[in-house]
C-alpha cells in the first residue's frame, strides 16, 4: 500500500472515530436505549458480500469494532477492492443500525470534514447498475489540504428495500413516533463508496449495487 494510500486511511479513519463519538451523543440524547434488531454481524456481512467481482478484488482494512450498543451503528463494515489492471482502488463502508434517528449525524459532509477533509462540491445522481437498477445516491467531493489529494464519497441507504439518497427521507417526528417502524425487526444500512475519481466509484457501484441491494 502506497504512501498516499496510507495517509488517506487513517484520515478516514481518525473522521470515522469522530463520527461515531457524535452518533453516540446524539443516539443518547434523542433516542434513548439501543433496541435489538436484525443488523448482521460483521463476519455476516464479511461472507455474504463477494471479494471478487468483475476485476475487482477485496481486501481486509482495519477498522475499529463498531459494535459496542453505545454507538451509532450496530454494524460496521469496511472492504477495499482493487482492480490491478487499471491501477485503481475503491473502498467499500457499511453501517448498520435498528435505529433510523440514530444515523442522522453520519453523513460525508461532517464525518469527512471532521477528520480534516475540505468538502468541494456535493450533487445528487441516480446511477445505474449493470442490470439497470437506478441507485439515487449522493456524491461529495473533498480534498486533503496537506497533500492536496482528492476523495470522492458516494452514499445512499437501505431501509425495507426502499433505496434513499440522504438522510433527510427518515429524518423528523415520524420517524421517531412511528411504533411499526421501531418495532420492526428491519434496519437501516447505510452505504459509502469512496475513490480518489469518481468514474471509479461509479464504475464500482454499478458492478456491486444490486448485490448490496439483494443483501441489505
């Protein structure tokens, strides 16, 4: 792993841990107890989504164990691909929680820019997967003012089979008052993919979308 590559994880990293620090304020503040769901474990997740797909080839990242029932995400799971060939690299994030409320804080604008990233630009797109499936997703683009290298973040969630594009679909007093949601055994998973171009992340998403979509 380059250099480069090394310096851009712990930055995500180090924003990562940041986020979850908020997530766990703002999920005890306005949403009280963590309920049990039926998010899937990591080593779950680690089976049910291909390592390899396409010329893209997974590999483990280090991340911190997410799944202490004070944070934000029941479920957190992290996976870089490769595709040698092109000389490119896209990272693979997932959150999982039970709690929809609970993920409002852990969104690319703030998560990034806490771990010392300068958000450039954000746009929203519908991208189409390589059977046709449209994905409504957001994409922001940031830069590391000490080395000046670009990240793009695409992001969208998973809630029921419904597929959103920001938070702001689950966020207000509905989604707090309502008891079907809360008592179901549904989750909500959130989905990052990151690049330094965004032709990479939009080539990776279309290969691998409707399989996420098939197990989240």
């Amino acid at each position: 792993m380059s250099t480069i590559e090394n310096r851009n994880l712990i930055l995500l990293s180090l924003g990562t841990l940041l986020m979850v620090t908020g997530g766990s304020i703002y999920r005890q503040t306005h949403t009280g107890k963590h309920l049990p769901g039926t998010t899937k474990p990591k080593d779950t997740l680690n089976g049910m989504i291909p390592w390899d797909i396409g010329d893209w080839h997974g590999e483990e990242i280090d991340l911190i164990d997410f799944q202490d029932p004070d944070f934000f995400a029941d479920t957190a799971f992290l996976r870089r691909y490769r595709n040698p060939e092109k000389n490119r690299y896209a990272d693979l994030y997932i959150a999982e929680t039970k709690i929809p409320a609970a993920m409002l804080g852990h969104r690319p604008d703030v998560c990034y820019v806490a771990g010392g990233w300068v958000l450039d630009e954000t746009k929203s797109l519908n991208v189409e997967t390589t059977t046709g499936t449209a994905i409504p997703c957001s994409l922001s683009v940031f830069h590391n003012p000490s080395d000046l290298q670009r990240k793009v973040v695409l992001n969208f969630y998973i809630y029921e089979g419904d597929i959103y594009r920001n938070e702001t679909a689950f966020r207000g007093l509905k989604w707090r008052l309502d008891s079907n949601r809360t008592k179901s055994d549904a989750s909500l998973a959130q989905i990052q993919i990151s690049s330094q171009y965004e032709s990479v992340a939009l080539e990776y998403l279309q290969l691998m979308g409707d399989v996420l979509i098939d197990i989240l």
